[in-house]
C-alpha cells in the first residue's frame, strides 16, 4: 500500500471516528429520564363522594350532534344545576355567567390584578352513542356505572372527567379556609365542542376578547399521558399539545367533451379527474422535523431505546432517513406534515355516455407553519391541468392554530403538576391532529396547551367516541390533584 493511500486511510478513519464521537455526544445531550420521586402516594379526600359526583354528571344527556339538536340544548339546565348542588363553595365564591344559554363561564377573582389570569376550559357536550352500539357496553352508556374500579359512560375521557375534576380541585382550595388566589381563575365550559364549539367556546372568547382578557396560559383538552401508545417507549408519556392542525377541502372539477362512449377521446373528465387526484396523493406536501410534531419526537427521545435516541438525536445526519420511516405510518406521518385526503369522487351517469364533468373533494389537514394558500398553490402546481379546476368545498378552510412556546411559565406549571401525580412520566411536547375548542381559546392566549392527565393505552383510545369509554377511579383522583396543584401553584 502506497504510503498516499495508508494516509488516506488513517484520513477516513478519524472523520469516522470524528462523526461517531458527534453522534454519540449529542445523543448524550439528550436530556435523561426524570428521576423517579415521590409523587402524590394517596388520592384525594373524599374521592369516593367524588366519584358519585361525576357518575351524576355523566347520567345527565348532554349529546351534541348536530347544530340544530335542541333536545342537547334542553339538557343544560339540568346539568348545571347539578354543578350548583355539587360545588356550594365554588359557586359561593366564582362569579358564574350563562353564556348562550348553555355554555359557562367562572371567574374567581385574584387579588392581584397585574397578574394575567390563567384559562382552564372543558367542554360538558358529548358525542352520541352510535345507534345499534347500545348493547355492546358493558355498562348502559349513560348509566355512570360505578364498578370494576371505574366509572363508565359517554362523557368519562371526553370530557366531563375534566368539567368535574377542575370544579373538586377549586372546591377543595376554597374548602382550606377560602383563601383567594393572587391570579384571577377563569374556568370555561363549551356546551358544542363536538360540532365545532361556535356558539359556545368561540362566544365565550369574544367576550373575554371584548373584556380585554389575556390569559397568561390556557389549557384544554388534546393529550393525555400515553401508557404504551408510542412504540419501543420505557416509559409513560404525558404529551402536552402545543397546536392543533388546520383543515381545508378542495372540490376538484375536470371538464371534457361529452358525447358517446364509442368514440372517446384520449382524456375524459374520469380520466382527468384520477390523474388529479392520483398526482396529489403522490406528490405530499414537504415534510418537518422542525414543527411541533417533530418536537414532540425529539421530546419522547429519552424514553425510547439508545439506537431510536441516536436517530433522533441526530437529525443533521439520519433526518432524511427519519422522515422516510415516519412517514410510512400513517399516525407518525399526520405528525410532520400537512396531510392529502380524497374522500369523495363522482362523475358519470350511465356506461355508454362520456360525462362533461367529473369532480372530487380532497380532505388536507395543514401542519403548522403550511397555509390555506401555500396548499392550493400546491395543488395547481401539482395538477397542472387547465381541464381541472378547484373551488373551496363548504368553507374557506382553517389555518393551523399559531404554536405554543414549550419553553413557557405555563408549560412549566403544567409539567410541574404532571410530575405530582406521574413523576416518572417523561413530559415531552406535541401536535394534535384533531380539532379543540382551543382554535378559539387561543385568540386570547398566545400559550394554549392541549392535555389532560388521563392515562391512555392504546385500547382506551378507541373507547373516546367509541363504545364502553371509561375513566379508572385512581386515575380520576389524579386529575382531581393535578387541577388542584396548578391551581395552587400558578393562581395562589
Ligand atoms: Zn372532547
């Protein structure tokens, strides 16, 4: 070996050598488990009146399904006149205000009015039990069946668990000898999350906007600790949503000549309108590890396995590789970028006619920092077809929400409480694919998180909107103590 090629050699070595020792340093740089304290040991007082409490709340039919169900609006007063019988002190003490009728906003009023207030939301709708369904729960759906450990019914995980826990936890301050928080606490409870919360939540927002509000931190619903949900994960994850993706849908409409079959031309409007949509569902909107989807990744790092850790870690060298892999699954891949839908396609009336029109609606749910016009530009560009045209289908489309800081107080607050109930859960932040009232909650909050502290396994999640949801007794103390240590420790 020429004496030029051994140099070469021991050349390529040390940048090996040089590469691994980056690799390996900034997988070290990760930060490591939390230590496993000591959490709260015993639930909290009274959990077992606690829990009757909210079998009550969810024997009461607060079913939204569609915006002109009055029998849903009906059963408002009903419910909230079981939150007066329940919480005396809370509604000795908040200022309660009625909003359309059925929504409700607390305001219990800090001492300390430089302070900005912080938010607390719910939603006290739920989503109707699928007819036909009925007979598969082990527990009639609406029953509050307290037994095997758990309180069942429509309501347990989404989301009256929360309406009633956020309640016990200010029930049980003002019980400690009524003492007042230094931050003002306001709590809001939409009535129509479920069908897109316009005339509860978003009201409740142009009258806090009118007031002037803005909250030092909101919290709503979106994430929840995940028991064994993210693969190859040692352990629990507690996920705190920082944004929840926008929505568009566009009616795709392909022209041609009509006439008869026999003679076709090379292109008809069927043939148009595949190619379209076969063009989109090929060509994606661009990938990010750098959102809050990617962030929540890198969050979860500690958690996973040393190989899984060193990928993440190292984005700079195996983030090509990364966004392959998650981009395969369809779970992973609604986490880094705006995702392509057709979900509907017509055209065409009887076999032997060529139609002069075929059309499609593609369904695309924008990551955050993609907009409303970044995709139909997207889509012109990717058809490329003067034969296809596209008009919004039934709305204009919703931006993705704005992104919380994961760096921020009130981030800080909530990873505090989660750590009081669930120390050795890693905390890492997130992106919800779904919709929240907090599209709106965030116009008066530039820190709008998306978590509540139940704990999910992967069965658990099919019971949110499916059959036998369910919420475990222990795991309901929990949240009762999770609300009362960030009520204490961000307002008092
Ligand atoms: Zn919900």
């Amino acid at each position: 070996m020429s004496r030029w090629l051994r140099k070469a050699g021991i050349g390529l070595i040390l940048i090996a050598l040089a590469l691994a020792l980056a690799v390996l340093v900034n997988t070290l740089r990760l930060p490591g488990l939390p230590a496993a304290g000591a959490g709260l040991s015993s639930p909290p007082a009274g959990l077992d009146a606690a829990v009757k409490r909210l079998s009550a709340a969810i024997q009461v039919q607060t079913v939204s399904s569609s915006p002109m169900q009055a029998s849903a609006e009906n059963s408002f007063p009903a419910f909230h006149k079981l939150l007066e019988e329940s919480f005396p002190r809370v509604h000795g003490a908040l200022k309660r205000e009625v909003i359309n009728g059925s929504s409700l906003l607390y305001t219990w009023q800090g001492t300390d009015p430089s302070l900005a207030p912080i938010l607390l939301t719910a939603h006290m709708d739920v989503v109707p039990v699928e007819p036909g369904t009925e007979g598969s729960w082990t527990h009639p759906p609406f029953s509050g069946a307290i037994a095997d450990g758990y309180v069942w019914g429509r309501g347990a995980i989404d989301m009256k668990h929360v309406v009633m826990a956020t309640l016990e936890g200010i029930e049980s301050l003002l019980a400690e000898g009524g003492a007042k928080p230094k931050r003002t606490v306001l709590l809001a409870f939409g009535h129509d999350e479920e069908i897109g919360g316009e005339a509860g939540a978003k009201a409740i927002v142009d009258l806090l906007e009118q007031r002037k509000v803005r909250a030092m931190f909101s919290l709503d619903e979106g994430s929840a600790i995940l028991d064994g949900v993210i693969p190859g994960a040692t352990r629990q994850i507690a996920q705190i949503g920082l944004s929840e993706k926008g929505g568009l849908s566009l009616l795709l409409k392909a022209k041609a000549k009509g006439g008869h079959s026999s003679m076709p031309p090379q292109q008809t409007a069927v043939g148009k309108i595949g190619r379209a949509v076969s063009l989109l569902e090929a060509h994606q909107m661009p990938a990010t590890l750098d959102g809050p989807g990617g962030k929540g990744l890198l969050g979860v790092a500690p958690a996973l396995p040393f190989g899984m850790r060193v990928v993440l870690a190292n984005q700079w060298l195996f983030g090509p590789i990364l966004i392959r892999q998650l981009s395969a699954s369809p779970v992973t891949n609604a986490l880094i970028r705006t995702t392509t839908a057709p979900t509907i396609i017509q055209g065409g009336v009887k076999e032997n006619v060529l139609p002069s029109e075929a059309t499609a609606v593609v369904n695309f749910r924008l990551a955050p920092g993609d907009t409303v016009a970044q995709v139909k530009a997207h889509v012109e560009q990717t058809i490329a077809d003067p034969d296809v045209t596209f008009t919004d289908w039934r709305g204009p489309g919703v931006e993705a929400t704005s992104v919380a800081d994961m760096n921020g107080p009130g981030y800080k607050l909530i990873a505090e409480a989660i750590h009081a109930i669930a120390p050795d859960a890693v905390v890492a932040p997130g992106l919800v694919v779904t919709g929240t009232d907090s599209k709106h909650y965030g116009r008066v909050s530039d820190a709008a998180y998306r978590f509540a502290p139940m704990r999910l396994t992967p069965p658990d999640i099919v019971r949110i909107h499916g059959t036998n949801e369910r919420i475990g007794i222990v795991n309901y103390g929990e949240l009762i103590s999770f609300y009362t240590a960030l009520v204490r420790a961000s307002a008092m």
